[in-house]
C-alpha cells in the first residue's frame, strides 16, 4: 500500500443536539485511505507493507504504531520533519452523516515520500495499491507514478483508489492530468461513482463513466454505497448490489471496499464475487464506529453466508 497515513480525530454528537459547555467525547483513531486499507487487508489475513511519510510529531509516531498493531509491515514508512503529519477532523451527526476538516488544508507529510522506499517495497511484491490523494503534489506525485510504472514493467498488479477530494481541493489541468496519467498505469481503478468516477469522466451515467476510463487490461469499480458496486471493463458491466446493515459510521466505507475486493481479486476470485466481498467488508466496517472497524478473515465469511 503506497500512499496517505494520518490520525483521524472523530467527534461524535450525540442525539438531541449538544448542550452548552457541553464536551462531546473525542476519539483518536489511524487514519489516512491508503493505511486504512493496509489495516484491512492485514485484519483479512493478508500481508501487506505501508509505504508512506509521517510528520516528526505524536500524531505521526500513533499513526505508524496502530497500522503495526493491525499487523501492517512499516518498515517503508519514513519522517518527514518539514511537514506535520494530516490530521482529519470528523464530526458526525445522529444519523450517521458527516462533516470533515483537514489540517493542514494542503500538503502535510504524506506529500514528502520519495522514490526509494516504493522501489524497495516493490522487491517480492505481488500487488501495488496507490491513493490518489498523495498525486496531488510533489515529490510524492513523481515518485508514486514511477513506483506505478515500475510495477507494471515487473508484473505487479497495480490498483489505484481515486481518492480526489474535488470537495475540499477541486480541479486543476495539472491534477486531471496527473490521475488520468495513473488511471493508465492501473489495472483496477476504484472510486466512488457519483464524487469520482462520474467528475473525471464528465459522463453522468456512472456505468457509462467506468467504461469509458476501463482499457484493454484495465477494470474501473465504481462504489456506489449502499446500492453495491459497478465494475466495468471495455465490454461488459458486472454489478453487485449492497448490503442492508444498521449503519453507523460511514468513514473509510470506501477503504474497506477496497480491501475487500482486492483480497478476494488477488486470490483469483472473479469480478462479481470481488465485488461482493467489497461490499461485505465494507457493510460490516460502516456497521460499527472508526475506520478501522473492519472485519476479520472468518467475520466475512460468515456475513456472506447469511446473506
């Protein structure tokens, strides 16, 4: 897993609104899309690396330790001490929504990563998943599309989560180009369908929006919440609806797909069966409060059976 690590400060409001002087009780979590993912690979029983750029800082030091207590190999993850590690705000509301703030609002240490670490990391590697968040700036921007790149031409399987935050950050000629330029160096691309898939297509079909990024070995899964998940390649649609789950957290619901499919792509499963796995990991993670709620090897499979 190459990409973005941080901690996730959750705030949650209680029902009834919050009383004056009242403190609601915060919680401190591992964060970040590409760790959240490390973690629930590693909580199915898969082994995985994390190559990533902390701060110097407290926050940094609890990010690398709870992805090593989920099992996650850190040995790649470096300090940065120019950049803080991120740090993302959530406050989530009685009926499950969600507001979030990012600080420091642009770079943070997960921009700082080099080329180095990926390529040692690539050394015995299987699968290479990359968060898009960390393509925005430089030097990580290079040094994950060279890793990419690299993978590709050592036959590594290569995904790649979008992870665009147009709601905090936008657009720009150079981003599109970057992703698009990734989006080429992937075998599966995954993102949510109505935020991402349909933005950077331009299509507001999501289904026709997938196709349209898919290429001759490349899949595009669209995550459509609760109503499942669409994968497409240049001929053919596969969808597999959702899961009907009590929810209570729907952060990192888009990490935990991933996770899923790519542990069951990965043992060769085919496309419908990927994408149910997605959704039954993830199911089961919104089910419960924190990111890294997800469910163990033998908690899936039991979820599935009942379904």
């Amino acid at each position: 897993m190459v990409g973005d690590t941080n901690v996730d400060l959750e705030i949650r409001l209680p029902s009834g609104g919050v009383a004056p002087h009242a403190n609601p009780d915060p919680r401190l979590f591992g964060g970040g899309s590409a760790a959240n993912t490390a973690a629930a690979l590693a909580r199915l029983g898969e082994s995985c690396s994390f190559v990533g750029t902390v701060g110097d800082d407290s926050y940094g030091r609890f990010a690398v330790q709870s992805l090593a207590d989920a099992g996650v190999d850190t040995q790649w993850t470096g300090i940065a001490s120019s950049q803080p590690t991120v740090m993302v705000v959530t406050v989530l509301t009685p009926d499950a929504n969600r507001l979030i703030y990012v600080w420091p609002p642009r770079g943070g240490a997960h921009a700082e990563l080099q080329s180095t670490p990926i390529v040692e990391a690539l050394n015995g590697a299987a699968w290479l998943h990359v968060s898009g968040i960390c393509l925005r700036v430089s030097p990580a921007r290079e040094a994950i599309l060279d890793g990419m790149e690299q993978a590709r031409s050592n036959g590594i399987s290569v995904s790649l989560d979008l992870n665009l935050r147009l709601e905090n950050w936008g657009w720009d000629g150079e981003f599109r180009h970057t992703i698009m330029a990734a989006v080429e160096r992937s075998n599966v691309v995954m993102g949510d369908a109505k935020s991402e898939v349909v933005p950077l297509v331009g299509n507001q079909n999501p289904v026709e929006a997938a196709t349209h990024l898919a290429g001759d070995d490349r899949i595009v899964v669209a995550r459509m919440g609760a109503d499942g998940a669409v994968a497409c390649s240049k001929t053919a649609a596969v969808v597999a609806p959702g899961y009907s789950v009590d929810v209570v957290d729907t952060v990192g619901a888009g990490d935990a797909f991933n996770a899923g499919f790519i542990a069951s792509y990965f043992r060769r499963a085919d496309t419908i069966e990927a994408l149910q796995w997605g959704n039954a990991v993830a199911a089961v993670t919104v089910s419960r409060p924190g990111a890294r709620a997800t469910p163990a090897l033998p908690e899936v499979t039991r979820f599935l059976a009942t379904q």
